[in-house]
C-alpha cells in the first residue's frame, strides 16, 4: 500500500517562510522521481515543482523559481519544499506525487505521477 503523507502547512505571512514534508511509504521510492502540485480555489492543478531519483534534477514552475527550493533525503523516504517570500497567490493545496515511469507524459504534467498525498493547504495572508 502506497502512502504519501504530506506536513508542514499552514498559514504565514506573505513574506514569510514554511517548509513542507511529504514523507512516503509502500514503495523503495528513491528509485523515482517525486515532486509537488498544488490547487487553488477554482484554479486547475498546477505544476509547482520536480526532483528526480537522486536529487541531481530539479525542475520549477516560473512562478516559484528563485522562492521555492525542492530536495529530497532518501534515507528517510522523504521530500521536501521550502517556500521562502510566500505571496497571497501561493495559497493552494499541496500535493505531494511520486512518478514511478508509468506515463510519458511531460514531468509538468498532472497525468506523469503515479501517487498523490492527501494535500496540505498553505494560506497566505497579505
């Protein structure tokens, strides 16, 4: 039984700093790429960012570049994010996802992971 277990959300400032976890089981998953989404209130799911097996790849959406910072400790079985200079537009539900090279689909694409977590919502208030 694949687990995905996100953490670490909440509400900030805009300005302000959290840092997501998203801890998995059920499955060797340093082998696979992993990476987040998120979702806003009547907004389509989005790409937030990617990292591949080893951490040495990593990919963002333009509009975390520079804030965000995804990596990765496969001894733990775990992802995070860091989000730094939080904006009122970065609040959304989270969503952890593992891709185990099942689709060809682009990694910025909902339809190229396997497993998705719960979700963790991230308020941020201007």
């Amino acid at each position: 039984q694949v687990q995905l277990v996100e953490s670490g959300g909440g509400l900030a400032q805009a300005g302000g700093s959290l840092r997501l976890s998203c801890a998995a089981s059920g499955r060797t998953f340093s082998r696979y790429g992993m990476g987040w989404f998120r979702q806003a209130p009547r907004k389509e799911r989005e790409f937030v960012s990617a990292i591949n097996w080893s951490g040495g790849n990593v990919y963002y959406a333009d509009s975390v570049k520079g804030r965000f910072t995804i990596s990765r400790d496969n001894a733990k079985n775990t992802i995070y994010l860091q989000m730094n200079s939080l904006k009122p537009e970065d609040t959304a539900v989270y969503y952890c996802v593992v891709d185990i090279g099942t689709s060809g689909s682009l990694y910025y694409t909902p339809e190229r992971y396997d497993y998705w977590g719960q979700g963790t919502q991230v308020t941020v208030s201007s």
